[in-house]
C-alpha cells in the first residue's frame, strides 16, 4: 500500500526505514521525502510507527542525549 503518493513510498519501506532504526516521521522524510511535498502522509507514517520502543526515544526520555548524538553521526555534526 502507497503511503506517500507524492513520491510513491509504501508502508513496507516506511517499516523497513522504522526497522533500521528511524523513530519520528521526520527521520523517515529524511530518508525517503516521504511527508515533505503535500503533507497528508504525516499522520499514516506516525500511525505506521506508532509509540513502540524507540532506542533513541529511549536514550532521550532517560536524560542521556549524549549516547544519542553518538549513536547517530549525522547528529553529532550538527551539533
């Protein structure tokens, strides 16, 4: 099934993404666009990876924000 017709992203490839370890929907953007042209798959890709556990969800609610900069180089840079 389509999720994101703007740029043809499908639940597998969102689940595939969440599986690699993406969290929010704006990982998932960054990984496919999905969510960045008309919006209206925002909400279907948050139900897609719904409250479940989360590595870096997990680090962050815990106050230990410096294991999640190092897990993820791309947010080391920018920080």
């Amino acid at each position: 099934m389509y999720v994101c017709s703007c740029f043809g992203i499908t639940d597998k490839q969102v689940k595939d993404h969440a599986a690699a370890g993406a969290c929010t929907p704006r990982q998932i953007a960054s990984e496919t666009k999905a969510g960045t042209d008309c919006g209206s798959c925002v909400r279907t890709i948050q139900g897609i990876l719904g409250r479940g556990a989360c590595p870096r969800r997990e680090l962050l609610e815990t106050g230990n924000g410096a294991a999640v900069l190092a897990a993820d180089p791309q947010l080391a840079e920018a920080a």
